[in-house]
C-alpha cells in the first residue's frame, strides 16, 4: 500500500533565490510552445486559445492543428522530456537539461520539421522587458530538475483548488489555464458587463490584446512563481475594473494583503504551504477576494453562483 504524501511532497518549498535562473529559462520554453500553440489555433476569445494547461506529469499545449493532423507539445516534469505527439502515431521530443533558449528552440524547431509540421512563429518574447529573440538568446541556459518537478506540484496542486473554485460560478468562466507571458496560472470569472477600455501598456505586448483580454468586467485569481519585485512565490485575486474601496476590503486569511505595486492581493505561498489545511485557506482567499469585488461592483451574484 502507498504512504500517504508528505506536506513537502504535496506543497514543496520553492524559494525563488534558488531556482530563478531555471524560472527564466523555463518562462522563455514555455513561450516558444505557447507561441506554437497560438500561431496554428483558431483564436478564442480573451485568448484562450494561447494558454497552456496542467497534467499529471506537467504541461501541455493540448492538440493542435496542422494540414489535416493534430500533435501536441507537453513538458514532462518527472522524467524531464518534451514529448511531440501526433495523431498519425508518429512522436519526437528531447531531453529537458541545461541548454540555451536557443538551442531549445533549434531544437524544438527540428522536430517539428522531421515531424512534417513546419511553421514559423513570432520569433520574442511577451510580457518581458528585455525581448531577445528566441533563436539569439544564449543568456538563458538554466534547468535544475528537482525545482522544475517542485513548482509543477505546486502547479497541480493549485490547479486542483482552483477548478473547485471555479465550479462554484455558473457564469461565463475561463479554464484554468497557464499563460506563459507571466508564467501564472489563472481562473477569470466574469460579470457579463463590458468594462472600460484597458489602458495597455504591458511591456512587449500588443495593447489590442490586452483590450480584448479585459474587454468585460472580471474577478480573476491564480499562483505566480513569482520576480522582481515580488522576490517569492504567491497566490493573487485581482478585479478589472477595480471596484472603490477594493483595496480596503476585508478578506481571508489573514495573510493576504493588498499590494499597491499590483493593484491586487497576495496570498504568499507559504502560508497556504504551512496551513493545517492548505485547500480550505487558499479556497477562502478565491472566495472572499471574489466577494469582495462582486458585492462592491454590484454584480448579479443569485445569477452567476451555484445555489
């Protein structure tokens, strides 16, 4: 019979001094994916067809079209491979170790090819501030395994409360899903209003996707791994547009606090790591930030809930 998981086997440590070097390079292969994915799909709206999604071993685009087939790219965090596979049985893939952002990308790129699924994509980075071209970028080579493996359990870890949480909303609802422009996993529920025009602004990414991403009012909430300025991994509940009195509200636990800097509140991972119980303290932030924004914006609750 198998032991019981440990709470470090569960909810691990991930103090971003000692593997952000890994977090930027897997940021940076996780987009070149990510960007493969958008580039051949069908768009959906708020760009949902650009996200990637937790398994029970990693990450996966899901399957994507091409010429009459579909493949699919997954991240293997336990036995640390990108596997391709493709509907017509054929499979390619790599090891996932040390290498450049370059050279994952030659490489991935030439799988492709040898695959017969050829195709070109937008060749920088999102969401970062220094963009160097996927194909030039020799900066970024970092890939420690064992803090890899750690913030994919905390990714299903995460995923796992968040899709309760989102069962709880009838309304319109995203998936849960990781965007690799931030690299965080989210859950946006919406209000069914349009929201005003987004200001934009984000760095290296258009402002019309932006727009669109925020075009109608949301309560999202997701886990970030974390970056400067936010030097440690944590849990955010945001609302667009930002109710008044959003940032004086009362939520749970006590924890959580609103950040100025980001316009949300932050749950740092580690209180939820060292609760007693680690799903109903990250449950009651989901819900009480979510409270907090639909009670002050006014929106339909009776409506959008489950009884």
């Amino acid at each position: 019979m198998q032991a019981e998981p440990s709470r470090d086997q569960l909810w691990p440590e991930l103090p971003l001094e000692a593997w952000d070097d890994t977090r930027a390079t897997l940021h940076l292969w996780t987009q070149i994916a990510g960007k493969i994915r958008m580039t051949l799909s069908p768009p959906i709206n708020h760009s949902w067809h650009v996200p990637l999604y937790v398994t029970s071993s990693g990450l996966t685009t899901s399957p994507i079209p091409h010429s009459g087939r579909t493949f699919q790219i997954d991240f293997d965090f336990i036995l640390h491979r990108l596997n391709i596979s493709v509907s017509d049985g054929s499979t390619g893939g790599f090891p996932l170790e040390p290498q450049t952002v370059a050279g994952f990308y030659r490489r991935l790129m030439g799988e492709l090819q040898r695959l017969g699924l050829p195709m070109r994509i937008l060749n920088k980075p999102n969401e970062v501030a220094d963009a160097i071209p996927f194909d030039r970028d020799e900066a970024h080579r970092s890939y420690d395994a064992e803090y890899a493996n750690r913030f994919w359990r905390i990714l299903f870890q995460a995923d796992r409360v968040m899709k309760e949480f989102r069962g709880r909303f009838i309304g319109k609802c995203s998936p849960v899903h990781l965007f690799w422009g931030a690299l965080d996993l989210a859950v946006t529920r919406f209000s069914g209003r349009t929201a005003p025009r987004h200001p934009g602004g984000i760095p290296n990414l258009p402002d019309d996707v932006t727009r669109e991403a925020y075009s109608h009012e949301v309560s999202s909430c997701g886990f970030w791994p974390g970056s400067a300025p936010l030097a440690y991994p944590a849990f955010y509940s945001y609302a667009y547009p930002e109710p008044p009195g959003f940032a004086d509200a009362q939520v749970k636990p006590a924890a959580a606090f609103y950040s100025a800097d980001f316009h949300e509140f932050i749950l740092p991972y580690s209180a939820v790591r060292e609760a007693e119980f680690p799903d109903r303290i990250l449950l009651e932030f989901f819900q009480s930030t979510y409270e907090a924004a639909a009670n002050l914006a006014k929106w339909d609750r009776a409506g959008l809930e489950r009884p």
